[in-house]
C-alpha cells in the first residue's frame, strides 16, 4: 500500500509539475525566437498572462454550437494531462504508467486531436473543416513515422511501456546507437508536425489560407481558447518529454527516492530549455512548406524511422 | 440462469426453429406492418439473447456434436459447438439483438417487398448464418451458406422497382456464387479423395503440401470473395447502399464475420498444417485491402459506400491478423500467434458492433431527411440527439481511439506486430514490422474518414432547409442503437474478461493461451505477453480522462466564472458566410484524393474559361473494375458470343444435338 | 562493443543515409555535395579501421579517397554543370515515396544476401556489409530513376564508394595496387564521360537520356 501511495505521489508531482510548466516552456521558445530574430520578446511569463485573460473573459458560442464545441476543449485539456502523467519526467515510478504505453500514448492524442476536428466542423464555417481536414491528414500521415519511431527503442529494449525504457536506456553503458539517432531526427520531425510547428505550420500565422492548427480554433474565446491553448502547450512539452525520455534519458529518479527530486528538475528544466531552443533555432531557420509538401516531409521522417529500426537489425547498434 | 438446464448446441438448434417458425409466422400476415414490426420483430429479439447466453456457455466448454435426422437419406446433417463458433455465434447474437431492436422500428410501408415477406426473409438469414457457424460437414455448411446468400440477395433487393438495386443485388449474387463454387472445390480438395465430407473425417487428413496450399487458395478466394478482399471487393459498396439499413448492418457486422469464420476453420481446424507463405499472402492481401478500403472510404460522398468501404479496409485488418497468425504459428511462436489470433477474433466482434451501429445510424438518418448523400447532409446533433450521440461512440470506436473497443484490437494487433523479431526468417523479421507502419496508417486514415462521416452528416450548419425538420428515432430504434453502443463501450474497457474468454478458442487453435498473463495482472490491465513489456489499462484510462475532464470543468467554474453568451460564428469577420460554404463531402476527401490519386481512376470535367454557366463534376472510380473486372466481362461475352453460334431456335436442330451427343456418348463408352 | 566498432558502425548508417539523402535529392548541386560528403565519410571510415587494426596501408587509401573522392571528382562534377550550365532540377522517372520504399525493400534484401558472407569474414567490420550491398544497389536504383545523365554518373561514383566500402568492410581494403587502379579507372572514366556529355549535348541540344531513344534503328 505505502508504495502505491509513493507512486501515486510521484505521479501527481510530475503530473502537475508538467501542466504548471508548459505555459513556460512554450513562453521561453517563443522567447528564444524572438532573441533569433532580433526583436525583444513578450517575456518568459505572458503565456500565463494570456491564460488568466482568457480565463477572465465571457465566452462567445456561435448560434448553433452544440455540445461537442463546448465539450471539446475540455477533453483535449484531459487528454493531455493524461498524455502528461504516462511520459515520465522526473523520475519512472508513475502509478498510472501501467495503464497506458506508448502505442496507447498515440491513441491520447489521436483522441485529442479528434475532438478538436469535430469541434472545429461543429460551428459550420469554412475555416473550421479546412482546418479539420488538414489536420487529420498531417495526424494519419505522422502518426505511422511515430509509430516507426517507437519502435527502435522498443526493439533495444523489449519492452513499449516508456517507464521500462527510461530504466533500461538510462542503465546501460554509454554506447552510440545510430540507430536511435535515426529515430531522434525522424522524432524531431514528426513533433514538428504534430505540434503544428514551422515548416508544417506556423503557429504565429495570421493568413488564414495557410493555417492548419489556427484554424481549429478560430471560433473558440475566452475560457475554452485558454484550455485549448494550455492543452497545446502541455502536448509540446510531453512530446519534448517523450523525445528526453527516449533520447536523453540520463538523471531520471529511480524509484521514490524523494531526496533527489530536486535533482531531477533541474535536469528536466536543462533538457527542456536546451529543447526549447533547439526547436527555436529550427523553426527560425526553415520556411513554411505549403502543406502538399507535408506528406513528402513526413514521407522522410518515416524513412528515418524505418531506417533506425533496419540499421538496429542489420548491426544490432 | 434459465437455459442453464439446456446443453448450449441444444439451446442454439432451438433458437434457429424459433426464428424459422417467427418468419414464417410472418405470412400469415404478411401485409400488417404493425403485427410485424410491433411483435415479430421484438420477438426475434429473444432469440439474439439466448444465442448470447448459449455462447457464452459454449465458449468455455467442451466441443459437442449433434447428428440431425434431418437432409438426405444417408447423410444426416452433422452439428458441432465449439470455441470458435460459440464466439461468432456470440457476435451474431449481439448484432442480432440490436438490429431487431432497430428492425422493429425501422421499417416503414414505403418498401418494395410487403413486410410479412421481409420478416420471413430476414429471420430466415439470421438461422442460416447460424447454422453455416454450426454446421459440421460440407453438405450442411454449403447448404446454409447458399441459404444465407440467397436470403441475403433478396433482402438487399427488396426495393426491386429500381434498377441501380436490381443490378447492385446481380454484382452480388454474381461473385457470392463465384465464390461458392471455391468454396466447394476447397471442401472437394480437403476430402482427399476419401469421399465423406464430415468435418470430423477432414481433420484426420494429412494434406500434402501442394494439396493443402490448394485448399487454403480456394477457401482465401472463395470466403475472400464474401468477406469483401481485394479483388473481390466490389459488390460491397453496390450492395450496402441498395439494402435497407438494417439488412446492411447484418450483411456487414455479421455475414462478412461467417466467411472469416470460414477462413479461420479451413485454415486452423481442418488443414493439418499450415506453411508460412500462405501467412504472408494474407498479410499482404489484408493490408493492401485495409490501405484500398480507407483511402476509398475518404472519397466518397455517399454515407453508405462510405461505411461499405470501411467494410472493407475492416475485413482487410482482419485478415492481416489471420495471416500474422499463420506466419507465427509455423515459426513456433505460440505466445504471438495467440496474440494475434485473439486481436483478430476482437475485431471482428468490434466490428460486428461498430459497424451495426453504424449502418443503422445511417438508416435513421436515411428515414428522417431522405437524403444518403453527404453533401446534402449537415447539423443533425442538433435534431437528432440520440442518434448524434451513439453514432459518435460507433465512430470513435471505428476510428481506433482508447478507450473505446476498437483501440483494444488494433493495441493487441500491434503489440503482435511490434514484438515480432525473433522469426527464424530473416526477411519476415525485417518485414513485418515495417507492415505494422501500414496498419498504422490505415487505422490512422479511419480515422480521418470518421471525422469525415461525423462531421459531415451531424456537424455544421444544415446543408439543406429541409434537413431542419429531421426527427429523432422512437423508442425501438433507440434501444438498438444504445444495445450496441453499450457494447462498443463495454467491449472496450473489460478487455481482460474478453480475452479469458477467447483464449478458450486460441487453446485448441495455436496451442496457447494468452490469459496465463492476465492472472498477473488482474483484471484491470492487459498485458499479453508480460507486464514488464506492455500493458494497457482501458477503465484507468476512462477514469483519468473523465477525472481530469470534470476536475478541470470544477476548477475553471471556481476560480473564475461559467458566464457565455450567444453570437453569430465569427469566421474571420466574415459576415456573409452560409451553409454552402461548410465543406463538402467532396472537399473533405480531396487531400486524400490529391496524395494518393495513382491509386484512383479520376475524371474531372473542368468548366472552360468563357462558359456563361460553369459546371464542375468529378467521378472517381476503381481501378481495378477497369483492370480486372471489364476485361473478365468481355471475355465472358466474346465465349459466350462463340457458344452462341449453336443457338438457331430451330427445333430439330437441337434435337440433332442431343442426337449427335448421345452417339458419341455410346461409341465412346462402349 | 568496442568504440572502434560503434564508430564503424556509425560510419556505416551514416553512409547509408546519404545513400537514401541522394536517391531523395532533387538538385543537382545538392547531390554533388552528398557525393562529396559520401566520401569523406568514407574516408573517415577507412582511417578508424587503419587505426584500430593497424593496418597501415589504410591510411594510404584513406589518402587517396580524400583526394579523388572529396576534392577532385566534386570540383570536376562542379565545373562540369556550370560548363553545361545545367543547374535546373533533376527529373525523377518514378516519385519519391515510391523510390523510397524500393530502397527500404533494397536494404533488407541485400543484409539477407550479405548475411552468410558476413558470418564467413572474420573482421570486425563484417557486419557493415549489408549496409555495403545497399549502398551499390541504392547508387545502381538511383541510376535508374534519373533521367539526366550527370545523375547517372554521380550515381555510378557513388556505387564504386559502396564498392570500396564493402571491401574495406570484409577484407580490410583491396591490395594497394587494385585499389590505385580503380581510383585511375574512375577517374579516366569520369573524364570521357564529361567529353561525352558535351558530344551528346551537342547531338542532341540536351542532356535528357531520353533522346537516346532515337538512335535505334527504324
């Protein structure tokens, strides 16, 4: 019993820990952006300060939208709270780990990103299912390359839960596996994509034609935009997490060992940060593709993916 | 429990008279639709019970035979409950039972056929697909399957009065009996020449491998050709959209499982032993059929073909994880070769649900706006509560997303996959994972088509002024929606209880069942091959996301406030927009069509630059009727053009034939 | 593993993802650059076998690769397309997703067909020669795929880096003189290629291979 309780209190910390973070980390990339391209930037803290706006505010529904709109930013917020607590972050004694592995992690965001099309078709305008339509297609086209991803760790390790894999990645002895630096370029990639990051998408878009993620929510204000966007910044965080976890493992808390939590975090907040530029620097300097170039983009991330997982058979590295 | 008393064979022969007797009952009548829809159907209700309870029972027993005193004098009808028919006759019992909840208020006195003839027709399709699950020798399965596809023809063709169904009901009769006549021949080879056609002898037949891999051919073609596999896909999305709503839910949730059925018999009880490349033949037939099957799905504009091709990408995955099965039970894989026979026996009980759900939630919408096609659809969630919500659990279910059932299969089928190396076969080790990339996509392009199905029909603003005075469905139809709803849901988060049940039919199949792992686990978690390497909680999962969800909605109203108010949709500032902007079904596909058009055959007419009044129009058709299809027909026609030579309609000159053959007949033998 | 070992290794996927970065390449400058970068990989390859083994004359060679492979042939190739002044895109026979997927069938076949060779060589590199068979059947794909013919020559240079890579990899590099008389072979054969792509621009006003077509007899 005292060690569910240890786990469930683990689980929690980290659980909350990354929703209290990812407003910070989607402020600190849109900080490092800003520094990249000379400008100053809102500072660190105004996602936050967006959030609580938004929060304030009275919420606008159209006319004729129904449960799903309203229901929809609620649930894609709950889908990644979960998504949150199956990655671990700090340390990989989670209670909730063994109800969901990677492959069921996959199924969280496809359900998020279901719900957030429906939604988006629910008002009826034109911008909505334009919206909906091209986000499903970069999902069913990304979601074989993570897929192929997973599996390069999965075939080291034997196993798809990530909790085992962060044991046995941050155990061995430090060794070059080209073939996970197949999966990690291929990985990058498809968090691009699925994060509706330049060059797939530009989430500081103000033209509508070329919107994919944007156009989701343009009908969307007040409290449900705030969840919407908190849920969008929490599934970037995850999915840098997931990239950590299964690239960068080092520094992860075994078990419950509460002393070196602490430890733990700042690790976290230096991958984090280091990710964070990274994807900054990445984003500033490749263009915007237009989106039938998304399927070539994701073509290759693919490639990569199935090319770390030959190389692991043909080497065995 | 009532039928405890009874053995479960006992009880499921009893359910087939009942529903013989019920559909006959239908003509004393046959024109009341009020005795018929309002009492013969919810009677037939009872009989999907008791098949559920039967099979259930059936499922974790002994095999038990039957010999009926019934068919030819000296060939007594052979009967057999064993696993795996207990589980499809389970399937069947299930889908049963909702669509004559569904039946029972669905059919209206527009129908060609009078009511009393369908009521007949239709139970008589519900006990022949029983009796092909029961039958335990050649004469008795070849018998019900005719019955069952016959029964079925007259059902999709009981509108006869139009010709589109007229011709859709030939396609169908055409390549159901093509696939007879490979079905017999597959009993014919299984035999060995020993001439007795009981299952019971087959199986003491060691094929050789030439022989065996024959008989696997004809069974893969001619229960292929029912299930909707590639090449023989084509009469499914004539079929489905001409048959009523129900009749297509039964013909896609539970007539396409029996050729499955077939497949798993013939291949893992009557022949002996299996060879790998038969594995691989139905792997690669399954996904090109999965991958055909969503990408046509995302084309279309009619709702029905829309759910007809994913019939077919469905069957496609099933038969995937039949050949996967195959592949890992030659390379002495027992644990694998569970998995993914048991993620294949899921599926096709979800699909049996979803897919019911589904067609019937077309039906409704067919009867309350008249419409069937997309575009002409939209915004019924709003008229249409009960129907907007269970479809919305059938299609999240189909889209393959937690917590819901079809997640389940497609989880066991890619932990199968994923944990493939190990394969004495090098190319196979290397291969099958990169096909998991295949399923992936095409679970994930299903669900780009559920969006697309959803979205369109229940989503947006009316299409139509019309569409305004839709109504929801009545009590009857409500019930069959929520019966299998509730079993999408059900099926979904107790799969622990599910697969204990299956593996009493991996034991006899593979030799292995998965469910050793499962005591580890209890019954909260799967875990099919051990908990160190995957598991998968679905009901933590429900509990997290609805916790979370509702913690969230108690959070937001308390530190800050639920006041909304009522506007016109922004849309950009644009104030002119109307419905006929929404996407169509059309414009929903074309990223599909655009990324995969080698695939279609496209037709566009475009409108020039000075027409005074442009018109667009696009076709997009199979490739393969123009590949395989027409080229057949022509030959077909050319043969029978050259027989036709004979024909002259002058008497004596036919019985000059007659003559000329009965003298060569004489000379030859004597 | 040893570090040698995992560094062959690397040497190794990396030469096989710039084998699939050439078959995916549109330009023909970018292409040139992969060539060249094909070789220095190759070179650095050839001198952590030299060093772990000990095999001096793989230094030599390793000298030889960088001179050829990364400085000489990607200048001549330079000059040759500002010469021609063909800097347009290459045109493809076959789209990309679909070469793409041929070469993932490709590699998996050749590590089937490397396989009981590999268990045959006694070096420490012999698990790379899979990835050498793939990387001579990714160049000889690429030859087919392309329609311009100075695509079909980096293409050909490219299948004799696999070449040499597969030696290196089994045998621990040819004897000094074979290998001298490749890198010669190569080279001369580069040059009367550049002499033929002008005579056939000339013939035919462009490089596109498919006017060769008229040269059959009628």
């Amino acid at each position: 019993m005292a060690e569910f309780v240890e786990s469930f209190l683990s689980q929690l910390a980290q659980t909350v820990l990354v929703v209290l973070l990812a407003p910070l980390m989607l402020g600190w990339v849109n900080q490092c952006r800003a520094w990249l391209q000379n400008r100053s930037g809102p500072g660190l803290l105004q996602p936050y300060r967006v959030l609580h706006k938004l929060f304030h505010k009275d919420a606008l529904l159209a006319h004729n939208a129904s449960v799903i709109f309203r229901a929809a930013p609620y649930i894609q917020f709950g889908c990644m709270v979960l998504a949150a607590s199956i990655v671990p972050v700090l340390g990989t004694n989670l209670a909730f780990s063994p109800a969901a592995d990677v492959i069921a992690l996959v199924g969280v965001f496809a359900l998020a990103r279901v719900f957030s099309s429906l939604a988006a078709m629910d008002v009826g305008t034109a911008f909505g299912s334009l919206g909906a339509r091209r986000e499903m297609l970069v999902a069913s086209l990304s979601e074989p390359a993570l897929l192929m991803v997973f599996f390069t760790p999965l075939l080291i390790v034997q196993s798809s839960s990530l909790s085992s894999i962060v044991d046995a990645l941050a155990h061995r002895d430090f060794a070059i596996y080209p073939s996970l630096a197949f999966a990690a370029v291929a990985f990058i990639m498809v968090l691009l994509a699925e994060n509706a990051r330049i060059p797939v998408d530009n989430p500081a878009t103000h033209l509508e034609l070329t919107m994919i993620h944007e156009a989701l929510i343009l009908e969307y204000s007040a409290r449900h935009l705030a969840l919407i966007e908190w849920a969008t910044a929490v599934k970037l965080t995850v999915y840098c997490a997931i990239g950590i976890a299964l690239f960068a493992p080092w520094g992860m808390v075994e078990g419950t060992n509460w002393l070196m939590f602490p430890a733990a975090a700042g690790a976290l907040v230096i991958k984090l940060a280091l990710a964070g530029t990274g994807l900054a620097v990445l984003e500033t300097v490749s263009a915007k593709m237009r989106i039938f170039r998304a399927p070539e983009f994701l073509g290759m991330a693919f490639l990569f993916a199935v090319l770390g997982m030959l190389i692991r058979q043909l080497l065995g590295a | 429990m009532l039928p405890a008393a009874v053995p479960p064979l006992e009880l499921i022969v009893g359910v087939v008279s009942y529903w013989m007797v019920i559909g006959l009952a239908g003509l004393l009548r046959p024109l009341s639709l009020y005795f018929v829809s309002r009492v013969l159907f919810p009677l037939g209700i009872l009989g999907g019970m008791v098949l559920i309870l039967a099979a259930l029972q059936g499922v974790a027993s002994q095999p038990a035979d039957l010999v009926l005193p019934l068919g030819l004098p000296d060939l007594p009808f052979h009967i057999r409950l064993d696993p795996l028919a207990a589980v499809f006759v389970g399937l069947l019992g299930i889908a049963a039972v909702g669509i004559s909840f569904f039946s029972a208020g669905y059919f209206r006195r527009v129908q060609g056929s009078p009511p009393g003839l369908l009521c007949l027709q239709y139970h008589l399709f519900l006990a022949a697909m029983t009796v092909v699950l029961l039958a335990d020798d050649a004469y008795l399965f070849m018998v019900a399957w005719e019955t069952m596809a016959i029964t079925s023809y007259f059902l999709v063709t009981s509108n006869h009065k139009v010709p589109e169904i007229r011709s859709a009901g030939f396609l169908y009769l055409l390549i159901a009996h093509v696939g007879a006549i490979a079905i017999l021949l597959c009993f014919g080879v299984l035999q060995g020449g020993q001439g007795n056609y009981t299952f019971a002898a087959m199986r003491q037949i060691e094929l050789s491998a030439f022989w065996g891999s024959a008989a696997f051919a004809l069974a893969l073609f001619g229960f292929g050709a029912k299930a909707g596999l590639l090449p023989l896909h084509v009469w499914l999305p004539e079929a489905h959209p001409a048959a009523p709503s129900p009749i297509s839910a039964l013909m896609s949730g539970v007539m396409l499982k029996t050729a499955i059925y077939g497949i798993l018999r013939v291949t893992f009880d009557l022949l002996q032993v299996q060879l790998w490349w038969w594995g691989v033949l139905a792997l690669v037939l399954g996904l090109l059929t999965a991958l055909f099957g969503v990408m046509f799905a995302a084309v279309q504009t009619d709702m029905k073909r829309l759910l007809a091709y994913s019939s077919i990408e469905n069957i496609g995955v099933i038969v995937a994880g039949i050949g996967l099965t195959i592949i890992f039970h030659v390379y002495q894989q027992p644990h694998l070769a569970a998995l993914s026979l048991v993620a294949t026996l899921y599926h096709c009980l979800n699909h049996a649900c979803f897919k019911s759900l589904l067609f019937m939630v077309t039906g409704s919408v067919l009867h309350s706006t008249h419409q069937r096609s997309l575009g002409k659809l939209g915004g019924l969630i709003r008229n249409m509560p009960w129907v907007a919500m269970t479809a919305l659990i059938g299609s999240l279910a189909i889209a393959g997303l937690p917590p819901l059932n079809g997640f389940v299969s497609e989880w066991l089928l890619l932990q199968a996959f994923l944990f493939s190396p190990g394969i004495a076969n090098p190319y196979l080790n290397m291969l099958v994972p990169v096909a998991a990339a295949a399923l992936v996509l095409a679970a994930a392009l299903s669900a780009y088509v559920m969006v697309k199905f959803y979205g369109v029909i229940f989503l947006g603003q009316y299409r139509e002024p019309s569409l305004a005075e839709a109504r929801d469905e009545g009590p009857w139809a409500r019930a069959g929606l929520v019966w299998l709803s509730a079993w999408c849901v059900l099926l979904g988060i107790l799969p622990a209880t599910v697969i204990r049940l299956l593996d009493n039919v991996t034991q006899p199949l593979v030799d292995f069942a998965i469910g050793s792992n499962l005591e580890r686990t209890g019954w909260l978690l799967i875990a099919p091959i051990s908990p160190e390497r995957s598991s998968y909680g679905p009901l933590l999962f429900l509990l997290g996301i609805t916790g979370t969800v509702l913690l969230t909605y108690f959070l937001v109203r308390r530190f800050y406030h639920g006041r909304e108010r009522r506007v016109a949709a922004w849309d950009c500032g644009f104030p002119a927009q109307n419905a006929r902007m929404q996407d169509t079904a059309e414009g929903f596909g074309q990223p599909i069509k655009q990324i995969f058009e080698p695939f279609f055959r496209i037709r566009r007419q475009m409108p020039g630059p000075f027409d005074a009044r442009p018109t667009y129009s696009a076709t997009t058709e199979d490739r393969l009727w123009y590949w395989l299809y027409l080229p057949v027909a022509r030959l077909n026609e050319r043969l029978a053009a050259w027989i036709g030579i004979l024909q002259h309609g002058r008497i004596y000159l036919y019985l000059l034939y007659s003559f000329v053959t009965l003298l060569g007949l004489l000379m030859f033998m004597l | 593993m040893t570090l040698s070992t995992q560094l062959i290794n690397l040497m190794a996927a990396l030469l096989l993802l710039i084998a699939f970065a050439m078959l995916a390449q549109r330009r023909i400058l970018s292409l040139i650059h992969l060539f060249a970068w094909q070789g220095a990989v190759l070179t650095a390859n050839s001198v952590i076998v030299a060093y772990s083994t000990g095999q001096t004359h793989l230094y030599y060679s390793a000298l030889l690769t960088l001179a050829l492979k990364v400085i000489v042939m990607p200048l001549i190739l330079h000059r040759l397309i500002i010469r021609l002044n063909i800097k347009w895109d290459v045109e493809t026979l076959i789209n990309i997703p679909t070469t793409m997927l041929v070469g993932i069938a490709l590699v998996v076949i050749s590590f089937n067909v490397a396989l009981p060779i590999s268990q045959l060589a006694g070096t420490i590199t012999r698990s790379t020669l899979g990835i050498a068979v793939a990387i001579v059947l990714l160049s000889f794909l690429m030859m087919i795929t392309r329609r311009k013919a100075v695509p079909q020559v980096i293409g050909f240079l490219a299948m004799e880096n696999g070449l040499f890579f597969a030696a290196t990899s089994t045998t621990y590099g040819m004897p000094m003189v074979v290998e001298l008389g490749i890198a010669l072979d190569v080279l001369v054969g580069m040059l009367i290629l550049g002499i033929f792509f002008f005579q056939v621009r000339q013939a035919f006003d462009s490089l596109d291979l498919k006017h060769m077509e008229r040269l059959k007899e009628e």
